[in-house]
C-alpha cells in the first residue's frame, strides 16, 4: 500500500458530517468515509491539491455505486430530499491529465505521414471500411491496413513511453 497522508479528527469528523448529510446515511457515513480513505490511499497516484475535496469526492462516488448496485439489482434506493446532486464536472486534475493526453496523442497523429494521417482518419474519424478507403485512394486494401497498423504502433508505442 502507499504512503497515506495524514487525517486529523476534525477533517475526519467534518467529512463525515459532510458525507452524512449529502448521502442521508447518518448511521454508514463513518463506513463510507473509511472506504473512501483506503481507496484514496490505493490510488492516489500524485500531487492533489485538496485532498478533503478529493477524499469527499470518492466518498459520494462510492455512495452513488453503492446505489446503483441495488437499483440494478432490483432494489430501489428513493433520493433523500437532503441527498446531493453529483456535479458531473470532472475533477481539474482529470481535466489537466486528458489534456496532457490529448496534446501527446495530437503530437503523434501530427507526425505521421501524410498519407497514414488520411488514412486512419477516414478510418476512425469517418468510420470508413478497409475496402473503402482503398477504392476512394487508389490502393490495395493490404497498403490501408499497413498503414492502420503503422499509426497504431506508433500510437502505442508512445502511451508505453509515457
């Protein structure tokens, strides 16, 4: 297990009152809050900037799984009038890390040779078959898939390397 940060009694007691009221569990919200902390511990995986936010965050998620399960399981979990209202908004550092994705993935799609570019864009952009694209260029459908295959493995190699 990682390095856990440090909860003093009143972070711990004002997220659990926090979890309490958002959830309508005043009985689970020390359970809650405690599988929230060992999750956070597992995963965390950088620098986060607040960590009771973070924390409280995990804690709602898991609530709102915990939910889920039931109603899929035929249960049905009616919302508290107290219960609150997940903002879908992802996380600033989910938002920072998809843009670092995003930039890696362009700087490779840039890259690559003109042709190859054209080719996996018909492919996944405008979700044209092999045998299409080869009738629309002129090519073998053996030549789009080299290039499929080149522009995969490029892209591959560079999510290794990050």
């Amino acid at each position: 297990m990682k390095a856990m940060f440090a909860v003093d009694r009143s972070m711990w007691l004002r997220l659990k009152s926090r979890i309490a009221y958002a959830t309508g569990k005043t009985d689970d919200a020390e359970d809650i809050l405690s599988t929230a902390y060992v999750k956070f511990a597992e995963k965390k995986e950088g620098a986060v900037e607040n960590e009771e936010a973070f924390l409280f965050r995990i804690a709602i998620n898991l609530h709102i799984d915990e939910r889920r399960k039931a109603s899929s399981r035929g249960g049905f979990a009616p919302l508290e009038a107290n219960e609150l209202i997940v903002d879908p908004t992802p996380l600033q550092d989910e938002i920072l890390d998809s843009r670092r994705q995003w930039e890696a993935v362009q700087s490779i799609i840039d890259r690559l040779p003109e042709r190859t570019r054209e080719i996996l864009f018909m492919r996944r952009v405008d979700g044209m078959r092999y045998k299409e694209i080869a009738r629309e260029l002129g090519i073998t459908e053996s030549a789009v898939e080299k290039h499929i295959a080149k522009a995969a493995t490029l892209l591959l190699r560079a999510s290794r390397n990050r």
